[in-house]
C-alpha cells in the first residue's frame, strides 16, 4: 500500500518574531523541519510532501537533495487548505500520513504506528493528555471514559467552557485513507471563528460517513510539542538537550552536569569519557578511550584518539588530535590541524592546515599556519609562521628536534633543517641546514651616558 507523507511548514510564525521561517528556527544546530524528515527517512518507502508558504524559497531550498517534494500554499487558509493543496499529487489507493513541520521530536516509531493505526481504512489521530491544553484541539467523545468512540476535534478558539476542560488534545498529526481524505478535504467549508479550512473538520465526516476514527497516544509530550515562540524553542532546546544527555550517560559517559551540555550533531564516544560542563559538539565529533574535555569547549567536526585532555576554553574544528596529547586551555585548533601523539598545545595557540607530529609542542601565545612540524620540536613562545603574502599562502617545513625560540617569525616558504635551533627573536627567511643555529636579529646597541627627554615645564598663565 502506498504511503504519502505530508509535512506542514507553510506558516509564518508570528509569535518567533523573526523573518525567518518557523520551521527554519534551529534545534540542537538543525532546522526543525530537518528533524522531521530525518524521521521520515526511517518510515520506509513513501513519498515526501513539504506544504510551503510563508517564506517558501527559503524552506524550499532547505529541503534540496531531501528527495521531499514541495507543494506551496498561498495565500494560507488554513491546514484544510494547506491538504487542498497537495491532495491531486497523493496516491489514491493508499495511506496518507500528516506531520507538522514545527513539531520536531515526533519519534519514527510513533509515526509508524499512525500510519498502521489507519491502515488504509480508518481516519488515525495522534493524541495525548496535557495538564495545560491552551491552544490545542479537543478530542470529542462520547460518553466520559477514554475507550468512548472519538466524534470529532474542536479546535481551542472554537470550544465551550466545558469542552475546554478536556485534556485529551490532537496533536496536529493523523493518518487517513487517500481517497476518503480527498472526498473529505473537498468539502470543507470556513464557517468558523477564524474563517479558516480546518482539517479537524474531517473528524466529524469520517464519524458520517461510518468510517471508524481511532486514536494513538504519543509517548511523551516532549515528542509532540511545537514550537510558535522563542519561549518554546527554548524549552524544546533544554528537553532534547537533556535527553541527549541522559543517553551519553546510560553509555557510560561521565558528564559534569547534563543540565549545562550541548550536543549539536552527532558524538561518538569510547570508554570512560569525561564531559565538564558547558560544552559544545557540532557536527560530527569523535572522542576515544579516556578522553577529557574541559570546561566551556567548543568542537566541531574533529577526532580525538585515546587519552588526550582537552582543557578549558579550547576551541576546536575540522582536526584530528593524536593519542595523549594536551590542548590548551584557550588554545585554538582550526580546519587541517592535525595533532600526532603526545603533542602539547598550550595557551593562546593558534594551528590551523598544519601537522605536527609525535612529541612536538608549541606550549605558549604560538601561530602555526600552513606547517608540517617534526617530532619533538619545540616551538617558543611568541613565534608564528608567516605564511600568507598577501594573495597566496605558503608552507614552512619544520624537520625532527627542532627547538624554535621565542618570538621568532619564520616567514614561507621556508624549510627548517633536522635538530636545528632558531634564536630568540630571529626573523628567519631562507632555509637552514640540519643541525645550524640561526640567529636573525638587529645588532644590540647600548648608548653610555644617553638620558631620556623630559617634558618641558609648563608656564604660568598671567
């Protein structure tokens, strides 16, 4: 049996107060509508329908090379409409599956089971109990115990007193047959509060037209929450957050404080990990055996191979750090850094498209830009490669034992030979031979008997 999937991200958002489309606000560093099809890619073979609306160019981009397919709804007139809209493009003999777009953490198990709650024959609504159901439709049904038969859903501005007592709410998503939701979508009308086409008012049909409705319960709330303001993303945000956290930890990571962690992609992680608080992960990270992070890093897109610490403050992209090394605090490690084993990054250390292999350290206030390092260099502090002319940028080679002193400028292309020693203060331009000292620095002069100016005394104004 066929299976569409159609996903509501038409709205503008008002509440956000933002030009941004609320389905393109970000949860854990993705789009919310990015949450939503990601789900989707888990419910089998189907076909993918994005209703578009409010900034559709921008959602529309968004969703390139999903395999999802947009529709748009202009003007919007309400989510009847919004189905109107894709219903000619739905398979007729099939199920049809509706998720919202700003209702990010809907589980992939629960949606399935939407789906097979309906199967083809019956209109399936996803409903849960809420203490506070502000804002949500109504489950009517008849008589008072849960297992009464569903009759219909008034929507929050359209309910009595009494009506919006009832905590069993729609949760904005359902599962109908095709061709009966095509029948049905076609004969909405707008007489309503809101002059709008409300896709709730199929309930009342299917109930009609004989066609048992059914209803599954979510898990959880936190599964079926939307976001309308900055207010919800927030607490979504801290929900996810915490969720993430709690599954590190049953995996045995050691997190400081679950309630101070951000994941933002994706964490791998080996044994015995330890996580202090205020960290960030972005992208894909992967941290090894006996890894520690630091309190308040930031790292994105890297590896860190067994045991290496990443102390405080320490920013990290698109690297590599090699078994037992030592990053930071406040060091920096940028795109192309790669640390081989037991390499020391200090503080206020800048490396960017370099490696540097076993043993070498640059422990303090260092720029390594576009440099292979040997082992066991020392790099002192105060000194920088300086590899970029101005509109190309060149490499500096550092062989095995070197020992660069401090404050040095080691201007590319530049080669440094095996166990070579750089000054103190040397600016060092042209290639140096294994084993050479190099000293490149102005002649000291000191002046006997010289005194430095003093300022004029001021006169009196008369």
């Amino acid at each position: 049996m066929a299976l569409d999937i159609v996903i509501m991200a038409a709205g503008k958002g008002t509440r956000m107060k933002s030009s941004l489309p609320k389905v393109l606000h970000r949860l854990a560093g993705r789009p919310l509508l990015a949450h939503v099809l990601t789900t989707t890619a888990r419910l089998g073979e189907h076909h993918c329908w994005v209703i578009t609306g409010h900034g559709a160019e921008a959602v529309e981009s968004a969703i390139a090379g999903t395999g999802a397919l947009a529709v748009r709804q202009i003007p919007q007139l309400g989510t009847g409409h919004a189905i109107a809209q894709v219903a000619p493009k739905l398979a007729e003999n099939g199920t049809t599956l509706i998720l919202n777009g700003d209702v990010p953490l809907i589980e992939a198990g629960t949606a399935q089971a939407l789906a097979e709650a309906c199967g083809g024959q019956h209109l399936a609504l996803l409903t849960i109990k809420l203490d506070d159901a502000t804002g949500y439709g109504r489950i009517l049904r008849s008589g008072d115990a849960d297992g009464g038969r569903v009759l219909g859903i008034v929507e929050h501005k359209d309910a009595t007193a009494a009506q919006r007592e009832i905590t069993e709410v729609y949760t904005g998503m359902m599962a109908a047959p095709t061709a009966l939701l095509k029948r049905w979508v076609a004969a909405l009308n707008n007489q309503n509060a809101q002059g709008e086409y409300y896709l709730t008012d199929i309930v009342a049909m299917a109930v009609a037209d004989g066609v048992p409705v059914v209803a599954t319960h979510a898990h959880d709330d936190t599964e079926v929450l939307g976001v309308n303001s900055p207010l919800q993303l927030a607490d979504l945000e801290r929900r996810l957050q915490r969720r993430q956290a709690e599954a590190l930890m049953e995996a045995g990571v050691r997190l400081a404080d679950p309630a101070r962690f951000d994941l933002r992609g994706t964490l791998a992680t080996g044994r015995d990990v330890e996580i202090d608080i205020s960290c960030v992960f972005e992208g894909a990270v992967t941290l090894g055996d006996e890894v520690r992070i630091g309190a308040h890093c930031v790292i994105r897109d890297a590896v860190i191979a067994t045991g290496a610490v990443i102390y405080p403050f320490s920013h990290i992209e698109g690297a590599q750090v090699g078994a037992g090394a030592l990053v930071g605090p406040f060091a920096r490690l940028r795109p192309g850094a790669e640390l081989g084993q037991d390499v020391h990054i200090g503080n206020f250390v800048e490396v960017k498209n370099s490696t540097l292999a076993k043993g070498a350290k640059a422990n303090h206030l260092a720029y390594l830009g576009d440099a292979t390092v040997g082992e066991r260099v020392n790099f002192g502090a105060g000194s920088i490669t300086a590899n970029y002319d101005g509109a190309n940028k060149h490499r500096t080679v550092i062989g095995d034992d070197v020992h660069i002193g401090s404050n040095c400028v080691l201007i590319a292309p530049l080669n440094i030979g095996d166990g070579g020693t750089v000054g103190g203060g040397s600016t060092v331009s042209k290639n140096t031979a294994p084993g050479e000292l190099t000293v490149a620095r102005g002649k000291q002069v000191s002046i006997t008997g010289w005194k430095r100016p003093v300022k004029a005394a001021k006169t009196a104004k008369g």
